[in-house]
C-alpha cells in the first residue's frame, strides 16, 4: 500500500526558547523509519537528542505538561504508526553510550549501549553470564523497558539497578526488587525514561565466553530471519503455550497483507519484505491474532509496541483485522 506520509507544525523554536540552556538537538519531522528495524512508519513531530542525563533532565522539566512524550530505543521491537508520532520522541545517543567494568563482575552501561557491546564489554573484562544478549539487536533502554532475554536468561537476572528520569525531570536510582520486571515487561512507569543500567555477572574466561557468544550468533543465524525488516517477536508466548505454534496451526505461516508478511523460516515474525507501511504490518498482525483465535482460542497479546498515530481517520488495532475480512 503506498501512502503519503504526514507532517506536524514545528515546535522546535518554541521548545528552544522555554531552555536556551538545552545542549541537545532538536530536530522537527524527522523521519523514523530511518531508525527502526521496519523501516515503516511517520515522523516524530520533534526528534530530541538530550546530551546527557542532566539534559534530559533539564528538558523534561521546562517542557510544558501535556506533550505527548515518548522514547525509542534502537527500534527492534518498534512499529511506528504511518501518521507519525505528535509531541516529542526521544532517542538516547551518545551521552548514555558509556560502559565500565566496576568491581566485583559488575559492569555499567548507558542505556544507548548497545546489548550486544555490552556482552563483548562484559566479556573481554571476564565477567561470565551477559553473553546472551549478544543475540539481541536493541539497547540497554529497550532491554529495561522490555525485560529482554534469550537462552534461558532475561534482564532480571542479571540487574543490580537502573537509572530513569521521571517525565518532571527528576533523577531516579531503581534497585532491581523495584523495576517490577516480568516476561518482557517492566513496571516502571510508562513515562520514565531509563538511561544506565548495572548489571552483575560472575568470574569468567574472556576466551570461553566469546566463545559462547558466537554460538548465541550463529543459532540467530540459523534460527531467525535476522537480516530481514523485522521486529522481532510479535507476539508474547501466552502462558504454557509458543506463540509461533499457534500461529502455525492457524495457517498463518507465509500469510501476507500488501507488502508484509509472516515469515517463513520464524512464524511469530513479521516481515517487510515489499515496501510495507506501517498499516500492513498491524494489519497483518491483527489477522494473524484473529485467526488464532478462532483457531485455538487462545489472545495473543503484542509484544511489539506500537507508537504513533494512523493517517487520517485510517482504523488501528482489531479494528483492522474487522476491515480485512470485509
Ligand atoms: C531479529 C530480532 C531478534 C530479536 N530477538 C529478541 C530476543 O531474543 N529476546 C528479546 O527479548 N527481544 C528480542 N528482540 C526484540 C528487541 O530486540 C528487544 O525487545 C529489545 O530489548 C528492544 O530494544 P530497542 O533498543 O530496540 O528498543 P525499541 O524497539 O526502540 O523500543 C522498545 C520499547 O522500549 C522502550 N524504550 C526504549 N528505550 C527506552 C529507554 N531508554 N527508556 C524507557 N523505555 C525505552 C520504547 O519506548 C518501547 O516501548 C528481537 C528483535 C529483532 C528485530
């Protein structure tokens, strides 16, 4: 489906007046299909690039209270609507890409580090039991929010604490018992954004574990369509069953809507193969959940998480599995 994307009234010079103090970019309808894993999807209506803790701080608080906020990561697990997303998003860049080996098998990182750079950190330094997240595609913040994990291990076991700025500006230590992280979820607040994160590990070979990290590497390879426009796991793994099963014995496997499909190799993966939009790729997801669900009876819930806004009065959600059956 080809559709003409949307464009919001810049607020940019106003935001920058409220904070002539502010270090960060702020950029007006910016593209975000240019940093998520679909490459679908609107603008932001101002794309903010904080300098570092204290600005994001800073801008959160001068920034009047009911803008829209919202916060993306490296768009691994991101679909973006093809009306864009009003109010601000914003992207941690390189004043939270730190990483430092601490004492003890620990090691901090930004929330803009990379998962994979922290396992190959976390391994050169001997420090065992990160190497998981060398399969994972997205960053720190995105790994905090969605509890991510593979290989038996997920963020809770390996978190000491997080630091998150709430959305009045004030600055947050989160100790582990406090993240409420469950399967791929957090309770922290929807509105805080995270932006470090210390993780422990035990004594290890630095040899021996980027050895395990390559065997992470090459089952990704073998077992996911890693090189395609995805977003990973569409759908949570409802309890006692596997998504992708599910969705296998629905027929869905291969199944296609416009530009999208169900991939192939993975069945609880969507894939962008022919210039999708944005409303394909839900689409095809709700009727995927629909024909599960007269299949089995089982909900499927979303584990990819949905920003933004549809283009003018174009349906979202079920909505649009009802509109494809018509
Ligand atoms: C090929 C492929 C394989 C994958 N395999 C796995 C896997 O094995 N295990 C797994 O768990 N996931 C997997 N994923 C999904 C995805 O990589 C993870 O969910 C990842 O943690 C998302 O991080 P991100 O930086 O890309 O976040 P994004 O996709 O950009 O955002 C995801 C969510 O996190 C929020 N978020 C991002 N940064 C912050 C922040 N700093 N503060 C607060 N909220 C934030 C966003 O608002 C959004 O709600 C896979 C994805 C792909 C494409």
């Amino acid at each position: 489906m080809s559709l003409s994307h949307a464009s919001y009234p810049d607020l940019g010079p106003d935001l920058a007046a409220r904070m002539p103090e502010l270090r960060g970019r702020l950029a007006a309808n910016q593209r975000l299909a240019d940093i998520t894993w679909f490459r679908v999807g609107g603008p932001a209506q101002v794309l903010f690039t904080p300098a570092d803790t204290a600005d994001l701080a800073c801008f959160l608080a001068a920034i009047p209270a009911d803008l829209p906020v919202a916060v993306v990561g490296l768009g691994s697990n991101l679909l973006v609507r093809d009306g864009g997303v009003p109010g601000v998003v914003i992207r941690l860049g390189r004043g939270f890409a730190g990483i430092a080996a601490e004492g003890g098998h620990r090691i901090r990182a930004g929330a803009a580090v990379p998962d994979a750079r922290l396992a190959r950190a976390a391994a050169e330094a001997g420090i065992a039991g990160l190497a998981f997240y060398r399969g994972i595609p997205g960053a720190i913040g995105g790994a905090l929010r969605m509890n991510a994990g593979a290989h038996g291990r997920e963020t809770r076991d390996v978190l000491v604490e997080a630091q998150a700025v709430d959305r009045n500006g004030t600055i947050h230590r989160v100790p582990l018992a406090e993240m409420g992280l469950t399967y791929r979820h957090s309770g922290v607040p929807a509105s805080w954004i995270l932006t470090e994160a210390l993780f422990q590990g035990s004594a290890g070979e630095p040899a021996a574990i980027l050895a395990e990290m390559e065997e992470v590497a090459a089952y990704r390879e073998a077992n996911q369509p890693i090189r395609e426009r995805t977003g990973g796991s569409t759908f949570k793994n409802p309890p006692g069953a596997s998504a992708w099963k599910l969705i296998d014995a629905a027929g869905c496997r291969g199944l296609r809507v416009g530009g999208a499909k169900v991939s192939e190799m993975h069945c609880n993966f969507l894939i962008n193969d022919r210039n999708a939009s944005a409303e394909d790729l839900e689409r095809l997801g709700e009727t995927v959940r629909a024909r599960v669900r007269a299949h089995s009876g089982a909900t499927l819930e979303w584990e990819i998480v949905r920003i933004g806004a549809p283009l003018d009065g174009r349906p979202t959600g079920e909505a649009l599995a009802e509109a494809y059956a018509q």
